[in-house]
C-alpha cells in the first residue's frame, strides 16, 4: 500500500493503551488488493519510465531539481531577509553520503510520479532542528489520521512497519483536493490515459516491424476461385513478404493495401501526438520532447528557460521550499537559487553588470560575486583607480572663467547672456 497508488477505502481500528485505558481511533487508507493499472505496466513508476517522453520529461524536471542550489534566509523584524552563512546541511547534503543532487532528484522523481516525495528524519542538530532525512520510496508510506486530528506516516509494510509523527517526516505533496492527506501525481490520473495510449502504439509499430507484413487486400477476379485456392493464394503473399521478395500475381488478381505504408508502419503522426499529451502531462512545452510546433514564435535561450522556471518548475520548486522550511527553525525559510537556470548570455550580463555599477545599486565586488569571482585586492583597486578617465574642466559660465570665455570668443567679447540666458554684458581683455 501506498501513497502512489489508486486508494479506494478506509478501514477504521482503535488502539487503546492498556496504562492509562485512553482509547484512540485511526482511519487507514487502503488500495485494491490487485493494486491498479494495466498489466503491462511494470518496472520503475509501473512502466512509466519505458516510454522515451515520458523518461526525457521526468528526467528534465527531476534534474534541474536536483541540480538547483539551496540556501536558507532569516528574517528578523523589519529588517531584510539575510542568507545563512554556512547553508543548513538539510539543505546542503541531506541525506549522507549522497550528494544533495542524489537526494533531490529522488524526491523529485516520487513527487512527479506519485504526487508525494516523503523522508524520515534521521538527525537532528543541538536546536532539535533537522539535519538529514532518509528518502523513502512512496509505495512503502501508508498515511491516517487520528480523530485528534494527527497526521501519522506508516513506513514499511506488515510486520516491519512503522509509524512516524508529522514532525519527523517530511512530506512534499502535490497537488490535492482540500483536506487530502496526499497529493495526486502522473501514475493516478494519466497511468490508464495517455500513458497507456503510448504504450499501445510503440506495441502495434512493434507488431508490425516484427510480423513485416502489412495489411492488405488480395483482390481476385476469378469467378472459380476455390477456399483452398484463396488460402494458397495468401500463404504465397505472407511467404513473400517475410522473405523480402517481390509478390507476383496474374493479371485476375490484385493487391491493395489496407492500412499500412512504410512511412506509417511506425506510426509516426499518432506517435508525435502521444509524445504532445506527455509534455503536457507533465507541463512542458513539446519543443523540450522533440515535438516541433509550426506555430512557435521565436524565443532565445534565456526566454526558453524563463518559462520552464515559471510555467513547468515553479509549482514543483515552491512545494520543495516550503516543506523544506518546515524543518528549520522559525523565521528561516529555504529558497532556490535560480540565478544559474536564468543566467543570461556572457554580452548581456556583462552590459547589465556595467549599467549597475553606472547606476550605483551594485558594486563592483557585489558584480564580481554574481560571477563566482572573488572581491578586489587593494592592488586591482589601485590599477583601477589609476586608470580611471580624468573628470573634464569646469564649463562656461562659471566663475573665474571669464577670460576663457572671452578667449573663445576670439574677438575680445563675450557672448550675450551668462549660464541663465539673460543679460548682454560684454567682457575685454586686460591690456
């Protein structure tokens, strides 16, 4: 039983404590014995994995999931937000000695998949704040809740299981209905749709390459055509085609395909649809399955990932960052880091770096940490002093600059009217 799969019923049992006789009642949430789905799909996420799209999808969002770098920020009053400095190890490294791109993209896969990633925690630091989880597959997490209202996770199955308060377990969830106690994901309400579609279809191509026969319409004319010459008739059609050798007929006889062409024996146009439904299961744009739309627009690479950050990972990255915040200590949240997915090109940062600098908003050692160089040292800042452009002479119309007003000139006298406009004084040259 578990939190993937199709849950049809609830079963009731009370537990009463032989101590004190306080008696607690616990509903459990159970799936059809003969689990769900067809019987084709077996192997990792029920055979979801097997088809091209579907694993070129999960593996692009679980992924760059995985691969997004973490911090942790803390708010104090009315200040801003400050990033702790060193990064909390439950954002870091999670769960040792795997690498957090390891632990993230586990999860990730199980949010996808089943609608619910869940881990244990397995440590603690001297705050009693979680330090490392342990990812548990979600086939093996079953979840009630009491009539006190408590959220329970049972860990494991039969004999062996165990049961795990909220706050030692963390849950990322998917989408739900309100007052759910799990979330919903891909195998629960696309396992019997599209899933199962596209696997239909990579069967009948299959069928049809490995039989190398297509279907046809042997047409005769003979009005003395016997059961038994119709038979032969057709064991010599079959007979030719898996051999790869030319069919050959009198002028009474005929063939006609039915369905099949060699551009159609691998079902390419309701493939290219298959692959369309997947990308938007799991909510791509087709383009990143290799499903070219006629009707695109141009886009550059940074508006590409712009939308994959906001229509296709945001709804994923804030559910990993809220439940990841559950676990810290009050007033600190965790936040991806998304600079890397929506760094732009090295001209275009380069031109925004230099306009911050112009406009005063960032330094240029605040610009040297966005690109993973280290501040200035007193000798660079020197050279660059040193270098600086000179600041130009005062302008015309200040004071003291009368005699270089009359200068350009060139006659002695000075233009009418001074830095205002107004007056018609004139200025000479001492002799």
């Amino acid at each position: 039983m578990g939190l993937g799969r199709w849950l049809s019923r609830s079963l009731r049992y009370e537990v009463t404590d032989t101590v004190s006789g306080v008696s607690a009642g616990s509903f459990v949430i159970a799936s059809p014995p003969d689990g769900f789905g067809p019987e084709w799909a077996r192997g990792p996420y029920r055979g979801g994995m097997a088809h091209p799209g579907a694993w070129r999808a999960s593996l692009l969002l679980s992924d760059l999931l995985g691969g997004v770098p973490w911090r942790a920020l803390r708010s104090r009053g009315d200040r801003p937000a400050e990033r702790v400095d060193p990064t909390p190890a439950l954002l870091e490294q999670p769960n040792p000695p795997d690498t957090r791109m390891a632990t993230f993209s586990a999860l990730a896969l199980d949010l996808i998949w089943h609608g619910n990633a869940v881990a244990v925690v397995a440590d603690r630091d001297r705050h009693g704040h979680a330090s490392a989880v342990v990812p548990v597959a979600a086939e093996q997490v079953a979840i009630s809740r009491a009539e006190s209202g408590a959220v329970r996770y049972g860990i494991g199955s039969g004999a062996g299981q165990r049961w795990y308060g909220h706050d030692d377990v963390l849950h990322v969830k998917g989408p739900s209905r309100p007052g759910a106690l799990r979330g919903m994901g891909v195998l629960e309400c696309h396992l019997d749709g599209a899933l199962r579609l596209s696997a239909d279809l990579a069967r009948q191509a299959g069928g049809v390459a490995e039989a190398g026969v297509p279907s046809v319409w042997i047409k005769s004319s003979d009005p003395d055509l016997t059961a038994a010459d119709a038979a032969e008739l057709k064991a010599a059609f079959l007979r030719s085609q898996r051999t790869r050798s030319p069919a050959v007929t009198n002028s009474g006889t005929s063939i006609e395909p039915l369905s099949w062409n060699p551009s159609e024996t691998q079902l390419l146009e309701a493939r290219e649809f298959s692959v369309g439904e997947i990308a938007l299961i799991f909510g791509l744009d087709p383009s990143w399955l290799g499903v070219s739309r006629s009707s695109r627009v141009y886009s550059n690479i940074e508006g590409e990932a712009i939308n994959l950050v906001k229509f296709s990972l945001g709804g994923h990255l804030a559910r990993f960052e809220q439940a990841f915040s559950a676990h810290l200590p009050r007033g600190t949240s965790a936040k991806a880091n998304l600079d890397a997915l929506l760094r732009a090109d090295t001209r275009t940062r380069y031109e925004s770096h230099a306009r911050a600098i112009e406009a005063g908003f960032l330094t240029v050692d605040e610009v040297r940490a966005l690109e993973d160089r280290p501040p200035l040292t007193a000798a660079q800042r020197a050279e660059m002093a040193a270098r600086a452009p000179v600041a130009p002479r005062p302008g015309p119309g200040r004071a003291g600059d009368e005699d270089d007003q009359g200068e350009r000139d060139g006659n002695g006298e000075g233009r009418p009217g001074g830095p205002a406009g107004s007056g018609t004084a004139q200025v000479r040259r001492p002799r």
